[in-house]
C-alpha cells in the first residue's frame, strides 16, 4: 500500500474518532498503537517507548508544571481583584475606562499567570456583575473579558510559547523575545477599538461616577495603587527579567516565578497547607492533561513517520508549486478553521509535527512562523462552538447573560487578533527583537 494511501487512511480514522466524541488522548495513542502493529508489527513497540521517554525528558517541558503552578498560585492570593479593582478607579474618567481598564489587567495577568482558565474566571467573577451594575452593554463587557482572559496566551511567558519551542526544536527565550511586539500590538488594538465604541455608542460604556472616583482619590489612592501594582511587578520582574538578563533559562524563571507566587501569596496571608493541596491538585490535572496528550501525539508522529506521511506530504507540497507565503497562509487557515473545534494542545502536537519538514525546506524562520501560530491559536479560545474561553465565561456569568450574548461579544476582539496575524505575515519586521525574521 502507498505512503498516500496510508496517511490518507490514518488522518481519516483520527477524525473520525474524533468526531464520534473519543478523547483526544486516548484516541491518538490507542489509534497510532493498532495502525503501527498493523503496518510494522511487534518492531513497532520496541520504538515507542524510546520515542515517549526522550519527549518526556525534555528539559524544556519542566516548564509547563511550573507555570500553570505559578498562575494557579496567584490567581489564589488575591493579587488580582487589587489590581482590577485599582485599575478600573485609575481609568475611571475615560469612557469605557472599566473595559480598558479589564484589557490592562489582563495583559498584566498573562505575564503572571498565562493560565487561561483562572484568568477569565477571576476576571468574570470579579469584573462582570460590576459593568453589568454600571451599565455596560452584555456583548461588550463579555467580549472584553474573554478577549482579555486569552492574552496569557501571548504575552510572554506562555504555556503556549514552551510547547511550540519544544514542537519547533527553537529557543524558548527568543520565542518570549519575539512576543513583545505582538502583544504590544494586540493590546493597543482592543484598548482603540473599546475606546472607539465607547464614543460613538457611550450607551454601552459609561464612566464611572465622579462621587465614587473622589472618594478614591481621598481615601489613600497612592497608598492602594502602590500596593496594587508592585507585587505584580516584583513577579514580573523575577520570571522575564531573569531570562531576558540571560541569568536564567526558561525553565529555570519558571520555578524563580513558582517560587515568588508563593511568597507573594504568603505575604497576602492568603498561604495556607488547603490553598498549597488545591493549587498542586490542580497543577497536577492540567500538567497531566497536556502530558498525556503529548504521549498520543509522539505516538502518532512516530507512525506518521514511519508510513513516509511527512514524505508524502512534502512532495504534494512540491507538485502544488506553492510558494513559501501562500503555503504559509494555508497553514495558518488551517489552524485557525481547527482552532474552532479542538484544543491548542492538540493542535501543537499533531499539526505542527506534519507541517514542520515543509517549513524547514522552505527556509521559512520558525520564530517568526511560531509568533504567527501563537496568535491563531490564541484565537481557538474565542472561537465558536468550542472555545473554551466561552465556557470558562458562561460558567461564571450572571443568569441573564446568554452564549449568545458572548458569541456577539466576541466576534470583534477574533477580528482583532486575524488583523494582527495579518500585520505580523506581512510586515515580519514587527517582530524586531528576532533578526532574519522572514527567512
């Protein structure tokens, strides 16, 4: 049988499996053992344990653990209420500064905690019921939230970022590195499009009341803005200052950040032997979910392999005669089409394996292309039906707001992050802090 026939026959049961509701997980692995003993035989299991213990070694990876430990660690001390709470009185006088000011702190949070799940939780229990009291419309103050909640998937230092480097076999800290600018840039343009809608529609994005903001202002509103801002920072200042010093690596920031979280939560007295047991029990499930799932997914690639697929796939590639740019913007097509259905993680694991030997011929620079497919894959938390932002959101949201109202809420900020892939696939230089950005 052809290598054609057989990548055709191995991605066809995988959707199919998947699309009849088996965990993606057991689904890869449980797939790629039966095709392997039927295509290779018993040889087939003598390379797959070398294959899973080289991936689950990897030095890099130790990194996941201790971020999601990290995020989950402050989302627990309290930090975050503070600082939304101090941010939204700060931005007050603005139109729309509520929503801005959700935007500030969610940029702030994902260089802290990156962890998606708790960002929007904390940011919807805290921020919703508040820009529904003061007048917000529904579709803006959920869409704020959501898209807010996502930035940690961008902002350095990302969960997102460790697994494509590991995928990518490129460098952590120069993923970190190129993520500035686009973070930068995403950020700015959900602050403008906010303070826009809330110009031309101030119905749905009122300011804050002027007796409200005197009362901050008198009752010690430096002291409370000190105290909101510096913890943060100091955390800030511990993870990405060490790797951008050069005096750490990124695993190593990893565990200085785990570290700092903990102590910033002792000094909020909110540290207590439940919080540890609830933040590693957490840790614990989210690292094995990404783990486990890293396993099928090496499974997978190992017979992808071995049938000739990436062989196969290339020389398609090649007969297409594709130029580098259009098969660069099919891919990111691609992932965001799959972004809307199944988890970044998978995505990391099974798609960019494939794709891989076609960008090295290339010659494409994978900083670059990672930069793209972190944004595209920021996305797949928004996206309908099955991003999960929305239902972190949903599960957390007042009764009288509907999916529908944060299906509308949302539509806008997806815009926003498609226009700043576009900006990055056609003006590489964006991403200054990584030279030879295109090729």
């Amino acid at each position: 049988m052809s290598s054609e026939l057989l990548t055709l026959m191995l991605f066809g049961l995988l959707i199919a499996l998947l699309l009849m509701g088996f965990p993606v997980a057991f689904t890869l692995g449980g797939l790629s053992i039966a095709f392997g003993y039927f295509v290779f035989g018993f040889e087939f299991f003598n390379l797959l344990p070398m294959r899973v213990f080289g991936i689950m070694t990897n030095y890099v990876l130790i990194a996941v653990p201790l971020f999601v430990f990290m995020g989950v660690m402050l989302e627990k001390s309290g930090i975050a209420e503070r600082l939304l709470d101090t941010m939204s009185l700060l931005l007050g006088r603005l139109r729309g500064g509520l929503a801005l000011s959700v935007i500030v702190v969610g940029a702030l949070l994902g260089a802290t905690t990156g962890v998606v799940g708790a960002t929007v939780t904390t940011m919807g229990l805290l921020s919703l019921p508040t820009m529904l009291r003061r007048g917000f419309s529904k579709s803006l103050s959920t869409g704020t939230i959501a898209a807010a909640g996502t930035l940690g998937q961008l902002v350095p230092p990302s969960v997102i970022m460790v697994l494509l480097a590991s995928v990518m076999n490129v460098s952590v800290g120069d993923m970190f590195a190129a993520a500035v600018a686009p973070s930068v840039i995403l950020v700015v343009a959900y602050l403008i499009y906010i303070y826009i809608v809330a110009l031309l529609k101030p119905e749905q994005a009122p300011p804050i009341k002027a007796e409200e903001l005197a009362d901050f202002w008198r009752q010690g509103a430096l002291s409370r803005i000190t105290r909101a801002f510096v913890l943060p920072a100091l955390l800030v200042l511990a993870v990405l200052g060490s790797i951008y010093a050069g005096i750490a690596t990124p695993t190593e920031a990893a565990a200085v950040g785990a570290l700092v979280a903990t102590l910033l939560t002792a000094i909020e007295k909110k540290l207590s032997w439940k919080v540890v047991a609830d933040v590693c029990r957490e840790t614990t499930f989210l690292t094995s979910m990404v783990f486990i799932i890293l396993v099928g997914a090496t499974a997978f690639g190992l017979v992808f392999r071995g049938i000739g697929g990436d062989a196969a796939l290339t020389n398609l590639i090649e007969r297409s005669n594709l130029s580098p740019e259009l098969f660069l913007a099919f891919v990111l097509i691609g992932i965001f089409i799959a972004g809307c259905f199944i988890d970044f993680i998978e995505i990391i694991f099974i798609f960019v394996p494939v794709i891989l030997p076609i960008l090295l011929k290339y010659n494409l620079n994978l900083i670059w292309v990672g930069m793209l497919i972190t944004v595209c894959l920021q996305t797949s938390f928004l996206t309908p039906p099955f991003g999960f932002t929305l239902f972190y959101l949903k599960g957390v949201a007042p009764p009288e707001i509907s999916t529908s109202d944060i299906y509308r809420g949302v539509v806008p900020f997806i815009a926003l992050q498609l226009l700043v892939v576009a900006l990055l696939l056609f003006f590489p230089e964006l991403g200054s802090l990584v030279p030879s950005a295109r090729r």
